[in-house]
C-alpha cells in the first residue's frame, strides 16, 4: 500500500494542468489561517487542480475540495513540528523518488527535445564513409577487448598516414561469411544504422577519421569522405525481368518499353511482363526508396536521378535483372509541424525517445562542470585523503571519498571509478534539476510535504495502534450487527478427464473412502480441499443442498469429469471483538481521523473564510 500510494503521489506532480492562467482572480484572497500562516485562494486552486483534467474550475469545486486541503495542510504541520523533514527514514525515501522524479524531469523537459533536435538536423544530410570493424567475440576478457582497441588505433594511423582504406581493411577487420566486416558503406542518413556508429559518424568533419568506437558489432574506425543534403525518398514501382530459359531479359524489357511507347497502359503491363508478382498485385509498387535502405545502392542512384515528370523511365540494367520503373511521388513535407511529427514516429519506431541513465549522467555533468582531477586520479591509490580528486556542481570530492567509496569492493580501480562518478553525479541529481528547472523545485518541494502527510497518516490514522483500543471496543459494541462469520462450508471437489476414473472415485467415496485418500488409491485423480463461505467458489452452489458426508451426482463439463463432497458445515455466529478487530478499525478509520483533525485545530489554530473562495 505504501508503496503504490507513493508512487501515484510522485506520478501526480507532473502531470498538473495548469488551468489557472485564464482564471481572473485575485489569488492573494485570504481564505484561511493555521496558527500564524496565511492559506490564500492560490494555494487552493494549485492544489486543487493536480490531477485534474477539466477544462474549467468552479467555485463550489473549490470550496468542496476547501475541508480536504485544510486537513492536509495541518497534517503537514504535525509532520513538520515532530521534524519529520529531518527524518533519516523519510529523507532516504524522498531521495529514492526524487531521483525518479529528477530523471522524468530531464527526459521530458531537455533529452527528448534535444534527441528530437538532433536527430531533424541529422536527417537533412547523408554521409558516405569508409569503416575498418573489428569484432569483439561473446565472452572476451578486458584485456582482449584493450588489445582489440589497440590494433584499431594502428589501422586509424594507417589511414591517416594515407595508407590505401582497402588495404587497411584487408589488414585489419574481421571476416565473416568469407567478407570482411569492414569496408566501403552505401550513403547513410540518421536512423539507417546503429545509434553508437551514427553518433560517431556524424561527429566527424569531411576527411576525418575517428577513434576507435564500440558498438554492437564491435569496434571500428570510421573514415568520412563526403556529406551532402539529403536525397528525398521516392516511391517507385517497376516491371522487373530476368532472364529464362525461352527468353532474355534484356530482349524482354526492350519489346515492353516499346509497347509502353505505344501506348500500353502502367498496370496492363505489370499485370502481364512484370516477374515481381508480389508488387504486381500493388500496380508494381515497391515502396519507399532511399539509401541505405534495402536496395541496391546502384538501384537507388538510378531512381535518385529519374525524373518524377516522366510516366516511366528507361530499361535499367543491374547485376540481377532489368527494371523499368515509375516514380510516383517525392517525400515532401507540408509544414515542418508535420516533418517533426513523422521524426518522432520514426524516433519511436527505432526505441531512441527512451534516454538511458547515461544520457541523464552525461547531460548532468555538462550542467555541473564535472571535472577530474587527472594527476590524482592517476595515483590514486597512494593519494592524499584531502586531494581534490573531483570538482562538479561547485563541491570538491576528495581521494578519501573515493576510498571509503571503494572499501570491500572487488572490482578493479577502473570498474570502481566510473561506479563512483556515476554516484557522484546522481548524488547532485536533485539539486541540479532544481537549479535548471525552477518548476521541478516547486513540484519536489510538493513531493516531500506528501511524504511528510503520508507518513502522519501511517503513524495517526491508518495504524492499528493509532486508534484507543476503548473507542475501539465501544465502536465495536455499538455495530456489533456488522460483524458475523456467515455460515461456510468445508467440501471437496473431486475430478478427472475420464469417466471411467470419476466413476470408479465416486463408487469409492459411496463405499465410505475419505476424499483425501483417493489419490492413493486411484492416478490422475484431482482433489481440492475448498473452506469458505463464497457462493464463488466452483461447487458452492451444489454443496449448499447436501447434508455433512453427502455427494453430489457426477458433473460433466467440455472434457471434465468431477463430484463434490460435503465434510462439514460452520453456521453463521457473531465475531468476537478480537475477530473482528481489523475490520473494526478500518471501519473506524474516518471517524478517528475526524477526531484526529479536530486535536489538530486545536492544537494550531484555524480560522477559515469560505466567502472569500470566489472565482
């Protein structure tokens, strides 16, 4: 229950309609007082329309929600004299859920936005480049993955001493299948490949080439050689023709472009010539063409440089076959409002609008400076305590922090490090996010009060212990009426796929053998023991007529085989006090919580004005 209430509380905070902006009021009214502080029209109406999805507010919505925003906020004032901001317990909880809600924080408010961004720029251009891979096998050591790396970093300064990139590839990349992995790629825009070689891709400059990058492939060094704007995808349909045993292809697709010249019609001749029967069915449609896609590169060249103006191009001739293909329309966009709604389609398609962990980390040390300290960090193990080993956020992290970060831990001093920035940057998480996002400070501050408010019900109102065990009683003696066991029924059920089975467990049972010892007696014989008062219960409503050691007729149902067997009958009889002592407090939950807040107001002071609660 804890759980779940506190993950709807943290939920609730971001998902506020800010209905207030068209509301002409003066949100400086005075409604209330607790004690000293002054509760305005404002406050209510923020209040009021967290998790509230009309499109408008009225006065009498807020002067019913007025009794229910009082008692929270007395709550929280009882929360705050006993000091449970400072509490250990609740801290650790409220920094827990404050990174969750600092992490959606930067997902929707700054990384998808700039995910989006980036990847619009991406897609106005293609790259042609050139790539040494190397594969790195399932289950190598860090030392292999380094001597991996190491062989790549030879290969880059082949390449940059002007070494041929076929000899280097031939040198250098793994082989698969009896083909390097490695070599000349087609043209690429943004989404034709993996994320970690784009972004290393299209961080280069015209002529550069990388530094080792890891992907899932492996690692390589990429060698870019041209960028140009974008080609806009084209959707093409074609006649297709390969050579047969009667025929020619190339004789073939000559004889139909003639009839074409003559005046046969697009789909006549698809329906008739074409040997894709797949897109003859679509009027010879392919689809969307682009590079890196999946045509041939040499096909999409082609396409790229037919006319959309004409009904139909000339025979094209390719290693596999001759096309005669159409262009039947350019991608084009309407308005850059409707580009960006297909980017983020695509965006989801591809799963990139889920930032990791890391994105966050990344985006968190750029806001806080983060910085190493490089000259300690290489001697760390024989460092000063008190050096400065990291600076970020405006705090120093010391060697010592490292150190009693790393006590008890096996892994190696580099595994150890990346762990602890990783915990010093989302130590500073919080802060952060309330620094960049003044919004988030307001909604976290919201947060820990609803920790504070929560944590006051659990120790006041919703514990067993909470309540006087004498009201308890006196509650209890005065609703005695609400409290029975009703009458229950303990029974068997007992069924098989066979009717031979059931049968012969029915005939046992008659004979006076015990439902539970029918399975010693008989295999693939099922036995369930049911207690309960449920009329829900299969077999409930059969049992209800039988008399203690009675059985019901065999009952078929689909393929089942089953009869049921009554053992013995409870009758209804009233709950003791300490029976029905869970249901008691539940059911006296809301009058001890009425008498709760009534301690409250008298313990701080409330006045309350409703009239001045006018929209």
């Amino acid at each position: 229950m804890k759980a779940t209430l506190t993950f709807l509380l943290l939920f609730t905070l971001f998902i506020q309609q800010n209905l207030t902006d068209r509301l002409p009021v003066d949100r400086s009214n005075e409604i209330a007082k607790i004690g000293s502080q002054t509760v305005t029209l404002g406050e209510l109406i923020d209040n009021y329309t967290i998790n509230q999805t009309e499109d408008e507010i009225t006065t009498d919505d807020l002067i019913e929600f007025f009794p229910s925003y009082i008692e929270y906020r007395l709550k929280l004032k009882k929360g705050l004299k006993q000091g449970l901001d400072q509490d250990p317990d609740l801290l650790e909880e409220f920094e827990n859920y404050g990174r969750q809600a600092a992490e959606i924080f930067w997902l929707e408010n700054e990384l998808k936005e700039q995910i989006i961004e980036e990847y619009l720029e991406r897609s106005r251009y293609e790259l042609l480049s050139f790539h040494i891979l190397i594969e790195v096998p399932d289950g190598s050591s860090e030392y292999e993955e380094s001597d991996i790396y190491n062989r790549l970093l030879e290969a880059r300064e082949e390449l940059v001493n002007g070494a041929s990139p076929d000899e280097v590839n031939e040198h250098y990349s793994s082989v698969r299948n009896g083909n390097y992995m490695g070599g000349q790629l087609p043209w690429i825009t943004a989404g034709r490949t993996v994320k970690p070689f784009e972004d290393g891709l299209y961080a280069l400059e015209v002529g550069e080439i990388s530094e080792p990058i890891r992907s899932a492939f492996g690692y390589h060094v990429i060698y870019l050689q041209e960028k140009r704007e974008r080609s806009p995808d084209r959707q093409v349909s074609h006649i297709f023709f390969q050579d047969t045993e009667e025929s020619q292809a190339s004789e073939k697709v000559a004889d139909v472009y003639n009839k074409l010249q003559d005046g046969l019609s697009w789909n006549e001749a698809v329906d008739t010539y074409s040997m894709d029967r797949s897109a003859a069915a679509r009027g010879g449609q392919i689809g969307w063409v682009g590079y890196a896609m999946q045509f041939p590169e040499p096909f999409v060249d082609v396409v790229m440089e037919t006319s959309p103006e004409l009904p139909f191009s000339e025979p094209i001739e390719m290693s596999y076959g001759y096309h005669i293909i159409r262009v039947d329309s350019v991608r084009t966009y309407r308005s850059e409002d409707i580009r960006r709604e297909e980017i983020i389609s695509e965006l989801e398609r591809l799963q990139r609008l889920n930032p990791s962990e890391d994105d966050i980390i990344k985006a968190l040390k750029a806001e806080g400076d983060f910085y190493v300290h490089d000259e300690v960090k290489s001697s760390i193990n024989s460092a000063d305590y008190n050096e400065i080993l990291i600076t970020f956020n405006g705090k120093e992290i010391t060697a010592g922090n490292f150190h009693n970060f790393s006590d008890e831990k096996e892994e190696s001093t580099d595994e150890l490090f990346d762990d602890f920035v990783r915990e010093v940057v989302l130590s500073e998480l919080i802060e952060i996010t309330q620094s960049k996002f003044p919004e988030f400070n307001e909604k976290i501050s919201s947060f820990l009060n609803g920790l504070i408010v929560f944590r006051i019900n659990e120790e006041f109102i919703w514990s067993e212990d909470a309540a006087d065990r004498d009201k308890l009683e006196s509650y209890y003696e005065d609703h005695k009426e609400n409290y029975w066991f009703d009458r229950s029924y303990t029974y068997y059920s007992i069924s098989a796929f066979s009717d031979s089975l059931i049968a012969e467990a029915h005939t046992l049972v008659e004979n006076g053998i015990h439902p539970e010892d029918l399975m010693e007696q008989i295999d693939e014989i099922n036995v369930r023991r049911f207690s309960t008062s449920n009329p829900n219960n299969p077999g409930f409503d059969l049992v209800e007529s039988l008399e203690i050691s009675q059985k019901t007729d065999i009952q078929v149902s689909g393929v089942r085989h089953s009869f049921y067997y009554l053992e013995k009958i409870e009758e209804s009889r009233q709950m003791t006090f300490q029976e029905a002592f869970t249901r008691v407090v539940n059911d006296y939950m809301p009058t001890h919580e009425a008498s709760f807040i009534e301690r409250l107001k008298v313990e701080f002071g409330v006045e309350t004005y409703p009239d001045n609660i006018q929209l």
